[in-house]
C-alpha cells in the first residue's frame, strides 16, 4: 500500500527542476544536469516495468490524508496502462530535453527547470487516484507549458498561448465544476472508492476537458497555432504526450464513472471522432508545412484513438492504448525530425524544403521509417494499434471501421506527401548544400525513439495485452477499476 | 450610579497592545532623532503586530464556547480571533513592504501609528457583538484608513484618493448606520444574539435596515455596485496602504459580514442569501471585465479585489459551516496575494519611480528572477490555479456553494475564473514574454535599491501562497474552530 516508487516518479523531475532553478550553473551544466535528471527517471520507470505485476490491478500504490473535511488525499498509483502512458512520457521528455540540449537553449536555468515540470505534472496526471489531485496535475501541465510556448515560441507565441490558454482552461473549469459535484454527491474525491453516476451534465464537464485538450473536432482550433509556434521540442511533448493525458482522462475517469451518459453520448462521441479523423487528414494533406502536416495528423490520430476508447469492447481498449503509445514516439520523433529540418532549412514550409534526402542518408532513413510506421504499413506498431481499434469499433458498426480505414489511405497520402515533398522532388530553394545530415548527438535521441517503435513493431502485445489485469478490458473498465484496485 | 461592566482584559489585550505601539511610535517620534524616526516607527509597529498577534494565537487557544463580555458587547470566540490572527499577519507585511518607501521623514512616526490603529480598530470591528460597538469599530479603522490613503501628499493623486475614500466610505458608513438604526427601531435590541430573537420578519422597516446594514458591508468589501471608490483610492493611495487595507479590510468586513448575518439575522437567510448571490454576481462580472482593460496594475489589482470579493460572497451565500470554513480559509491565500502582489509593484515603482503599468513591467522577470517568479505565482493564485492556495480556495468555495444547491453560482464563478485569466496572465506575460527594447522603455539606470525587508515580506507571502496548498488540513482545521463560534443549523 504504501510504495514511493509512483511518488518518485512524480517528484524526482520537481526536485531536479528546482536544482536546476538555484543553483547557478553554466548553461552547458544546467543542460546535462536537466538530461540525467530525465534518463534517471527513465531508469526508475525501468524499475518499476520489472517489479510491476501484470496479472494485478493498481500498484505502488500510496495515499496520504490532503484534507479530510472532503475526503481528497494523496493518492497515487499504477495500472498496466498507466504504467506504459508513464513510460511514453518519461522517453518523449527525455528525448526533448536532450534536443533542447544539442540546440543549446537560451534563459537554460528556466528552460530546463520548466520542462522538468512539466514531465513532473505529466507524470502525476498518469498516477493520481484521486480527482482532485488528477486535476491538480492536470492544469500543473498548463504552467509550464504557457511559458515554454510563449517565451521560447514563434513570431506567433502570444496568440498561440492565448489559444491555448482560452480553450483548455474552457474546459478545464467545466471539469472542475463536474469534479466537485461528483465529489460532493459521492463524498470522497477518491478514484478507487468512488462509485459511478448517471448524471450526464457532471459527464459532460469531464467530456468538455478531454474533448479540448486531445483535442477532438471541433475543439481543435488552438492546436496548429500551438503545434507551430512552439519550439519543436514543445511540440513533441505536447502532441506526444499531453494530449495522452485527454484519452487517459477519458479512458479512467470518464467511461467508467460514468456507464449510462457513456451509452447515450456514444454515437454523437464517435461520430466527432470518425468527423475529426477525416477532417484532420484532408487538413494534413493540405498543410503547406512540415509541422502542420504533423499537427492535423495528430488531430486525425486522437480521432482514432477515441473511436476506440468508446468503442467499449476489449478491442478498442487495447488497441487505444497500443495506439497512444505509438502515435506519443510517431508524433514526437517527426516534431524533433521537423526541427532539425527547420534548423537546416530556416523554415518548415513544403514548397521551399525538398531534395533533403541527396547527401542526407541517415535524415532521409529516420524520417522514412518514422514516416512509414505512422502511415500505419502492415507490420508496424500503427498497423497493430489502428487495426484493434478499427475492429473495435466494427462491432459498433461497420460504417465507423469503414471510415477508419479510408482514413488510413488518408494517412499514407500525406505521410507520403511529406516524405516526398521533404527528401525528394528538386532540391527547395531553402535548402543549402552545407546543410549537414543529422549529426551523432540528434540519433542520439532520435535511434530510441524509432527503435521503440520498431521493437513495439515486432512485439505490439507487450503494451496491447498488459494494459489491464486479466484479459478483458472492458470488464476491468466496467466495474469502474475497483476489482482490480486492491 | 451606572454600573461598571466586567471587563475582560485578556480578549481586548490585542487591541490594546496595537494601541499601545501605535502610542508609543507616536511618543517617540517626539523624542527621538530625525534620522531613527522611521526606523522606530517600523519596529514599534512590527512589534504591536506582532504581539497583538501572539496574544490573539493564546486567547484562540484558551477561548472555547463563545462568550461575551464587556458588558455583551464583545463576543470572545475563535471566529474573531482567527480573523485577528490575519489582520495582524497583514499588518506585520504591510509594515516590511511600507519601510523603504519614498516618504517624507516628517510623518513617518504618524504613519506608523496610524496603520496600527487600523490594524486595532479592525481587531475591534470583528470582535463587535451589538450595532454599537460594530459601527464603532467600523470607523475607528476607516478614519485610520482615510488619513492613510492621503498621508502622502507628493504623489499625485493620493490626496484625492483619500477624500474619495472619504465621501463614499463616509457614505457607506452611514447607510451602515441608518439600517443599524432601523433594525434598533424594529426590535429594540442592540445585541446580535436579542435581534434574531426579536427580528419581525414581516416588518417592513426592520428588512429595510437588514438591507441598509448590507449595502454598508458592501462598501467595504468593495462588492459591486458599492466598488466604485476602489480603483482610484487603490491606484492613488500609497502602495503599502493599499496593500495593507485590499487585505485587512476585507478580511474585516467579510468576517464580520457573516457573523451579522448568520447571528442577528438567521431568519432572514432567503432574503439575504438571495441579494448576496446576486451582489457576488455583479462583482464578479464587473471586477472581471473591467480589469480586462486596465493598463495600471494598481487598477488592475483593484478591480481583481472586486471580483476576489465576488468569490468570498460565494461562500457566505452557502449559508452553512462549510461556506463558513470556506470563507476563512480563502482569506489566508488571498490576503498574501494580495499583499505580496502589491509589494513587488512596490518595489517597481520605487525603480522607476513611476505608476507601474504593464507596459513597464515589461522584462521585469528577467531582471530581477525572484520578484518576477513570485509575482508569477501571485497571479497564478489569484486565477486559481493548483499549487498555490488560491486554487484551494476558489474550489472550497465552489464544493461550499455547490453543497448548498447554488450550482449556478459555481458556473458564474467558472465563468469569471476563465475571464480573469486573460489579465491574471497578462501580468506574466509582460513580465517574461515581451522585451523592454519591443516596447521601448528606457532603462531605469543603475542597478536597482536593495530592500532586503520588502524581500522578506514577498518571501513570506510567496510561503503562505504556495504553502496553504500543501498544509491545506492544518489551516482547515483552525478555520473548522473558528467557523463552530457561528451558529448554523
């Protein structure tokens, strides 16, 4: 019951941030002192896969008494598919921190220390058990992404986090009011020990929150302004992980506490997702620039995920965790490719990048293979992911799997596109021949990015059938995660 | 002969030890050299807080079931003792923040006195148990306070300011007054406790004067429509006054508000609960629009009290014990971000020596990393969010609200959090996202004065702020003493 492993996947970032806050250090220091932070999470992250016991439900578990005038405590703890969200982000930040390093940041002692927090708050939004701190750790995610976008952000910055800030905290409040009216009807705040509710107003607070932050069509209109201004590290984070946060969200709190309004908003939640996986990927075939292929690709993915997250059968459980793992590493790894093209290049833009690939091998491979496995190509973990979910949510009805699979010939359209439009076609006028290939230290966070996703290629089931004690998702999400919680 | 009333020394020796160091900064001033006037001051004031502080931690300590004394006319219970402990708290801050403040010498032993005779005469005001002593308290601290606000008489402004507070705090004061008058008339009584007896509800005048009595607690707490005096006397006032009264004051009016309300007039909670619930929505529709446009961020901090007292209304309209411990706790948090939000404007005028707009906050983070941080997380409190007491608090209030049936009241108060985000964080944004040489500001010249005080001040509400999130159960538990003193049933 009481494990501090959970807690020190929480707090080892904070405390680094700090560290790396006060203490006056050179810019070069503060940068690898930020780096060993991350890898030593990812160590501790390693840990807690082998000790971790699949066939169980919530573990590391603790719970410490915050107040108990309304019964909300500090409560922390791991499931199978927590544990790998947990993962996902710890690696994405790593890797973040690592360009942030090679690209040798200005202001470091705020940089770092900012995205340790970040990681940090992540982290806590996968562990928290109970709805309070869940909420905590969620708008703790917003801080020190405001700053990062708008002070090391675009041209664009102050308009980017404006939308930002105006969407999410939209939603963010309207969770807020649900999270307090849940918590008072049930009288604990806590997770485990609260029970579910039929009222489809507290449901659609939870709903409003996930829906902007993921986001879902057509609560999108922050995202390219946010993809494109922040620094493409950001953007990796952002796109790979944080948006994660919004199916966690919608994958523990709001399907389970809520089986009833589940049902009746079914149809209408997977319509929106099918609308935005299609829009999303016409959008990115229509972008006129690395990153905004990127960001409306992801839009079209977390469509995808929650088409199956409410599909609400085994399939679609699984096949939307194997799926968020994925497109994190998929869409982080192409905004840290987009970045070093943007460094070579000066720009993102489609028509002035192109013939990369002359005199460029390794960029040329990285971004094929990455390209290739996000295009969802029989065989890569995408295929895996995205052909659970489309048989998922065949069961609700053939014509969601139907459009779920034209979308995949979307998604190879403009993953192709891209590919092409950036390694070959003429060599683009922003594109010098002393631009280098990518250096030793870029495939040094780029290598374990793609070969996670390769060995997840090979082994898709190491993350699809260890997300949920016993077999069945859909039961373990049925009985609200309580048979499994102790 | 009349007879003399026991007087229990014990519960009244707050006050009397911030009477005491405001007489004695007043003697001394006298005696002592110009050049240790200031200084004497500061510390005769520091130290009145902070023994009024200390007696009023050992009375809280000693005081159980509410009594009263002096003749019924104080209430001795941990409701006022507990907002005592934090008039003293922004007392003690208001005077780190006031040392180095640009001030002639010639007053400085007045203004000493003065803050703690406010600080006394707030002390009284929440300990008033009959319509005497209230309206005594009332203006023992607003005379005090009005002196303040126009003791500085070079800045531009600050003699304006403190006529305005004048007149309509003068205003104010007299609709207290009158309704005090009215509800006297009505029953006969001057104790809370005998009016809830005697209250005729369907006397006409007697709800006329609980409204009266409303509209005179409005005008302190700043609630809209009775703010209008806010903006200009928080903008033209000395900065630490104005820190010390956003605080102190609606610690005041907000505490002894609740204690009128639910003692003498608990019959009449589904009239008053209704006129609060919409005061609470016009202040926090007014507050929050209007500190959309303001340029000044004195201005801006006052329409943010305005929409603050909106909130704070949120959970005396709960009507129950947990709006009570709602209210308590929301004033920890909110008093030391408002104190510390003022102290760094403070120590931005003083660099310019110029209004503090937020053009000319522009790259202040940078320059100074730790007035910048912590203003940042003043405003992150102030707009709710986790990891500083404001979130905390807002959500208190919200679960008190919600648990009594206000559900669109918690939707006004999201809605007006979401509004105020855009000038919470247009603060943080030209302190870090935009560049003096952007907006062309010249540079103030040579390094900026040291004030290790006012940096303490900032240290200790940058503690309080962040630290009334994590030690959330401690501080519920005082205000869980505190808030039993009041009668719910």
């Amino acid at each position: 019951m009481d494990d501090w492993l959970t807690s020190i996947l929480i707090f080892l970032p904070v405390a680094g941030a700090f560290l790396c806050m006060l203490v006056p250090l050179e810019r070069f220091v503060v940068g690898s002192l930020a780096l060993l932070v991350a890898l030593v999470e990812v160590g501790f992250w390693i840990e807690s896969v082998i000790r971790f016991d699949f066939g169980a439900g919530l573990q590391f578990e603790q719970q410490v008494t915050w107040f108990s005038d309304l019964n909300v405590s500090y409560h922390v703890g791991l499931f199978g598919f927590s544990l790998w969200l947990v993962g996902l982000t710890t690696v994405v930040v790593a890797a973040a921190i690592a360009y942030a390093f090679w690209t040798g940041r200005d202001r470091a002692r705020a940089y770092y220390p900012l995205l340790l927090l970040l990681l940090g708050a992540t982290v806590g939004v996968f562990s928290s058990q109970d709805l309070l701190l869940f909420y905590v750790f969620f708008e703790a995610m917003l801080i020190p992404l405001y700053v990062l976008v708008g002070v090391w952000g675009g041209a664009g910055r102050l308009r980017a986090t404006f939308l930002i800030i105006a969407y999410t905290m939209a939603g963010s409040l309207l969770m807020l009011v649900a999270i307090i009216a849940l918590g008072l009807t049930h009288g604990t705040f806590d997770l485990i020990d609260s029970g579910t509710s039929d009222s489809s107003w507290i449901f659609l607070g939870f709903v409003a929150a996930f829906a902007v932050k993921a986001p879902l069509f057509p609560f999108h209109a922050w995202l390219p302004e946010a993809y494109r201004e922040a620094p493409p590290e950001v953007a990796a984070v952002l796109s790979g992980v944080i948006s994660k946060a919004a199916a966690f969200g919608f994958l523990r709190i709001a399907i389970p506490k809520f089986p009833g309004p589940t049902d009746d908003f079914r149809i209408v939640i997977l319509t929106l997702a099918a609308v935005g996986l299609v829009y999303g990927s016409l959008l990115a075939f229509r972008a006129p620039d690395v990153r905004g292929v990127i960001a409306y690709s992801s839009l079209a993915q977390m469509g995808l995920i929650t088409l199956g997250l409410f599909a609400g059968n085994d399939l679609g459980y699984d096949g939307a965790v194997l799926q968020m793992v994925v497109h994190g590493l998929v869409s982080a790894t192409l905004f840290l490719l987009a970045g070093g093209i943007e460094r070579r290049a000066a720009t993102g833009e489609l028509l002035l990048v192109g013939g990369m690939a002359r005199g460029r091998p390794i960029l040329a491979t990285m971004l094929m293979t990455t390209g290739v496995i996000a295009l969802a190509v029989p065989g890569s973990s995408a295929f895996a992911g995205e052909f659970l979910i489309l048989a998922g949510v065949f069961d609700r009805h053939w014509l969601y799997a139907a459009i779920g699979a034209a979308a995949i010939v979307l998604a190879a359209m403009y993953m192709l596109r891209l590919i092409s439009a950036v390694l070959h076609r003429e060599r683009g006028s922003a594109v010098s021949d002393a631009a280098l290939d990518l250096r030793p230290a870029e495939l040094g966070f780029l290598v374990p990015l793609v070969g996670l996703l390769l060995a997840l290629s090979v082994w898709p089931a190491a993350v699809s059938e260890h997300s949920f004690a016993g077999d069945d998702a859909s039961v373990v999400v049925q009985q609200n995660f309580r048979a499994a919680g102790r | 002969m009349i007879p003399r009333p026991d007087v229990d020394w014990y519960v009244l020796s707050p006050v009397l030890a911030l009477l005491a160091a405001a007489g004695l900064a007043l003697l001394l001033s006298v005696f002592v050299p110009r050049w240790a006037r200031r200084a004497t001051g500061a510390v005769l004031a520091t130290a009145g807080f902070a023994t009024a502080g200390v007696l009023a931690a050992f009375v809280f300590r000693d005081s159980g079931t509410p009594t009263f004394e002096v003749g019924d006319a104080v209430t001795r219970d941990r409701w006022a003792l507990y907002a005592q402990l934090l008039v003293c708290g922004a007392g003690v801050l208001a005077v780190l923040v006031s040392y180095a403040e640009r001030m002639p010498d010639d007053h400085i032993g007045e203004y000493y006195a003065l803050l703690a005779t406010a600080g006394a005469g707030m002390c009284f005001f929440v300990q008033a148990e009959n319509l005497m002593t209230l309206f005594l308290g009332l203006e023992w601290f607003s005379i005090c306070l009005y002196i303040l606000c126009a003791i500085d008489m070079q800045i531009v402004g600050s003699l304006e300011a403190g006529l305005k507070y004048l007149v309509i705090g003068a205003f104010g004061s007299a609709t207290l007054l009158f309704g005090s008058a009215l509800v006297y008339g009505s029953t006969g009584e001057l104790e809370f406790h005998a009016i809830a007896r005697e209250a005729q509800v369907d006397d006409a005048l007697f709800v006329a004067g609980v409204a009266m009595m409303l509209v005179g607690f409005g005008y302190k707490a700043s609630a809209a429509p009775f703010h209008q005096w806010t903006p200009d006397v928080y903008e033209g006032a000395p900065t630490p006054v104005t820190a010390f009264m956003s605080a102190a004051t609606k610690v005041a009016a907000l505490v002894v508000m609740l204690r009128v309300l639910r003692v003498a007039f608990p019959m009449e909670a589904h009239l008053w609960t209704v006129a609060l619930s919409v005061i609470a929505t016009v202040s926090l529709v007014i507050g929050n629009v209007a500190a959309l446009v303001q340029k000044g961020v004195k201005r801006m901090l006052a329409y943010s009290s305005v929409s603050n007292a909106g909130f704070m209304l949120i959970a005396i309209v709960a009507n129950s014990e947990l709006g009570a411990r709602a209210l308590l706790y929301y004033l920890v948090p909110y008093c030391a971000m408002s104190v510390g939000a003022f102290a760094v404007v403070a120590a931005r005028e003083r660099e310019l020596r110029a209004p503090v707009t937020l053009d000319n906050l522009a790259g202040f983070g940078w320059e100074r990393p730790f007035l910048g941080i912590a203003m940042w997380i003043f405003m992150l409190g102030f707009a709710g969010f986790p990891l500083t007491g404001g979130f905390l608090a807002k959500f208190y209030v919200f679960s008190a609200a919600y648990d009594s049936g206000w559900t669109w009241l918690v939707i006004v108060g999201a809605g007006a959090t979401l509004v105020s985000l855009y000038y919470y964080l247009g603060v943080v944004r030209a302190l870090y996202m935009r560049s003096p040489l952007e907006l062309r500001i010249a540079p103030a010249g040579g390094s900026p004065p040291r004030e290790t005080l006012l940096q303490t001040g900032v240290v200790l509400c940058v503690a309080v702020t962040v630290g009334s999130f994590f030690a959330a159960e401690p501080l519920i538990d005082l205000a869980r003493h505190a808030a039993e003193s009041i009668p719910f049933d």
